[in-house]
C-alpha cells in the first residue's frame, strides 16, 4: 500500500472527527462568555460553566483536528503533483 494513500487517508478520517466534533459541539467562541452578554437570574450555575467549559474544549480539538487533516491533505497533494 502506498504511504501517501495512507497519510491522505488519515488526513480525511481527522477531518470528517473534527466536523463532527464541531457540529456536536459547536464552533469555538473566541469572546469568553463570563456571565455578562445575556441576562440570567443568580448567574450561571458551577455545573452550567463546567458544561460551556467542555463543549468549547472539544470544539477547539474539533478544529484543531480539521486544520491538521487539512495540512496532511496538502502535503500529499503537493508530493503527488511533484512525481
């Protein structure tokens, strides 16, 4: 097997994990959210920030995932085009 068809490979398996981890989870906020921007009353509970903490760690691994499936693509493709 060759090893280009194997990094491409892996390259589409990283991203179609991170899509999904960013459609699951949501793109990654880049404003933190500390209780000001919406009105809640007595503010958000330890369990919700914990939750909002969770979700936009696994979106930023959703598209740290995308961005290096995306450079592994590349490199394949521009060793191809060279042969």
């Amino acid at each position: 097997m060759n090893i280009l068809y194997v990094i491409n490979t892996i390259g589409l398996v990283l991203d179609f994990s991170g899509f999904i981890l960013i459609f699951t989870y949501g793109v990654p906020k880049s404003v933190k959210l500390k209780g000001r921007g919406f009105i809640m009353r007595g503010g958000a509970s330890e369990e919700e920030k914990d939750k909002i903490k969770y979700f936009d760690k696994l979106s930023k691994i959703g598209a740290a995932l995308i961005v290096i499936g995306f450079v592994l693509q590349v490199i394949v493709s521009s060793i191809q085009i060279r042969r």
